[in-house]
C-alpha cells in the first residue's frame, strides 16, 4: 500500500526521472542531480546537490535521506548528516549534502543517481520527568563497551 506523497518539479529538474524505487522490493526511491554541469567532489570536501524537487510529506512521517550503498563502497560518497531529514512541514527544494570519504575526487553528472529516500514514520514523544530511570543490565555503557 503506498502513501501519497505531493512532488513538485523544478525547472532545473525537468528531463530528469522522477524518484522511483529501482526494484519492487526497494525500501527507497533513488534521488537524481539536477545540476546544469557536472560538479567535482574533492577528497575530504562535500557539496549540496540539488535535486530539483519538493515535496509535501504527510504529517506523522519523514523522508529519510541516506547514502547509495554502491557509492558508498565504491568510491567513499556518503550522505552528511546520514539519514537526513526531510520534515513534513518542510517545503523547500530537496538537497542532498554529498561528502567524499574517498581518495579520489568523485563527479556528479546531470541525472545521477545521488541519495535514496525512505519514507519512514515519525513517533511525536510525550515526555515524563522522574527522579531516576530505570535500571537495565547495560546501564550506561556505550561507544564499543560491548567489545569488538
């Protein structure tokens, strides 16, 4: 069953696929480059990249923007800030801030398959103030306490 979810198209995205999940299984819709010239990622630097799109996601819900797994080995392209977040009642145009973990500049072409995003529900807290919370076998172990 899926959820609708508004897109408008920019000018500079037009000529350009829409976000589409690449196979039926696919928990995201892959996000495209709408730049005008190709865009050169150094190592250690990032860039935002437009996509070209907004889109209206309904209340209760997110647009999570992560990584594509192929760049991600193949080349050390991640997304910052991973997962981004698209909020419902954000309406600007979706940009994608691309960083190059990598040792070699990486380049972004018109039409290249960036970031996919996964709409994914948003549980709004109501929060309770106690005097101490309760004990867990953990406790407040964390950053690799459980070991390798």
């Amino acid at each position: 069953m899926g959820i609708e979810v508004s897109l408008e198209v920019l000018e500079h995205m037009r000529g350009l696929p829409l976000p589409a999940r690449a196979t039926q299984g696919s928990s995201g819709v892959d996000l495209m480059a709408a730049v005008s010239s190709p865009v050169v990622i150094d190592p250690g630097k990032r860039f935002l990249i437009p996509t070209g799109i907004k889109v209206s996601i309904p209340r209760g819900y997110e647009w999570q923007i992560r990584p594509r797994s192929g760049n991600a080995l193949k080349h050390g392209i991640t997304v910052l800030n991973s997962p981004g977040t698209i909020d419902s009642d954000y309406r600007g145009e979706v940009q994608i801030i691309l960083a190059n973990l990598g040792n070699e500049p990486f380049v972004v072409e018109r039409g290249d398959r960036i970031a996919q995003a996964v709409l994914a529900p948003v549980a709004s807290p109501v929060f309770k103030t106690v005097e101490k919370l309760p004990d867990t076998e953990r406790g407040d172990g964390g950053f690799g306490h459980s070991g390798k």
